[in-house]
C-alpha cells in the first residue's frame, strides 16, 4: 500500500514535472523562434543597406566614371580640333609658300603693302620682308603709282613665309602685314569652320 501511494506520488511529480518541462520547452521554443525571427529580420535589415549603400556607391562610381569618360572626351575632341587647325594654318603656309615663289602672289603682296601704307599713314616709311621676298617687293614698290611717299625696304629680314612689317621711319607707328599674323587672327574662325567639319 505504501507503495503503491509512494509510486502515484512519484507519478504526480514526474507528470507535474513532464508538463513544467513541456511549458518551458514550449517558452524556450517561443524565444528561440523570437529570436530567430528578430535575427534574420536585423541580417535582412543589413543586407538591404549594404546593397543600397553598394547601390549608391555604384551610381557613384558610374557618375564619376561617366564624368571622366566625358572630360576625356571633351579634352581628345579639342586636342584634335587643334590638330587639325594646325594643318590647316600649316597647309595653307605651304600653299602661299609655293605660289609666292613662282611669283603668283605679287599683286597679292602690292595690295598688302597699300594697305599697311593706309593703316601707318606717313610720307618716310620702312619696309620690312624676308630674304626671299625682299626684290619682289622692290620691283612692286618701284610700280606703284605713288611717288610723295618715301619707301625704303630695309635689309634687315623679317621671318614670314609671305608679307611685310612696315613701319613710320621714326618706329612709332608699326604694322604687321605677314600671311601669318592674319592666320593667328583669323585663326578662331578657322576652327569654327574646322570644327562643324568634323563634329
């Protein structure tokens, strides 16, 4: 009898025991699955900003690339813009170099006289050229209907492909006739020109 009351105490502790350790393990099981859920809620979380971060920087970087791609860009077109006015200012030289040599530009070089004569506007003037040009301007100078102005083409050479520099005979009024002052001046609209061509 005593045992039998012994074993059903026993059996009302173990149950009371079974049922305690099934409703811890039924809390502990809550928390642990709390736990997870706020886990890979937080691991969610910071994924997300990683990849919007990475995102940004992503946008970022194409941005910054792009910008560099388009000041690359920008820089080559105008390198070879400026290649291509050269060429064309150089060819041109060669062009006027040829003719002026075969004599083709003497009314040319008349004309640009008469019009550093207007520009200068003194009676006593001094003429500047190149070494090769310098008896072609005389015999120009010689044909020239004027004769009350004073014309002295002086031995000193200038460097110029074709042209002079004339000047009053006391210096204080100077003009720069040479083929390539007028190129350097007309030099921006040559690259207007140059670059509707190749845009």
């Amino acid at each position: 009898m005593y045992t039998q009351g012994l074993t059903k105490i026993i059996d009302e502790v173990v149950d009371k025991v079974l049922v305690d350790l099934e409703k811890s393990f039924q809390e502990i099981l809550r928390d642990v699955e709390a736990l997870i859920k706020k886990e890979r809620e937080e691991t969610l979380r910071s994924a997300e900003e990683i990849v919007e971060t990475f995102e940004k920087r992503s946008e970022m970087m194409k941005s910054r690339i792009s910008s560099l791609t388009q000041v690359k860009v920008r820089g080559r077109k105008l390198e070879v813009l400026e290649e291509c006015v050269n060429k064309v200012v150089e060819r041109t030289l060669e062009v006027i170099s040829e003719k002026a040599e075969r004599g083709e530009l003497d009314e040319q070089l008349e004309k640009m006289l008469k019009e550093a004569m207007d520009i200068v506007n003194v009676k006593r003037l001094k003429v500047y050229t190149s070494l090769r040009l310098r008896e072609r301007l005389r015999t120009v100078i010689k044909n020239l209907p004027m004769k009350d102005v004073d014309i002295v083409v002086e031995d000193e050479p200038v460097e110029t492909v074709f042209g002079i520099i004339v000047k009053s005979s006391d210096g204080s009024i100077s003009y720069d006739n040479r083929i390539e002052t007028k190129l350097e001046r007309l030099r921006p609209e040559i690259k207007k020109t140059v670059a509707l061509l190749i845009s």
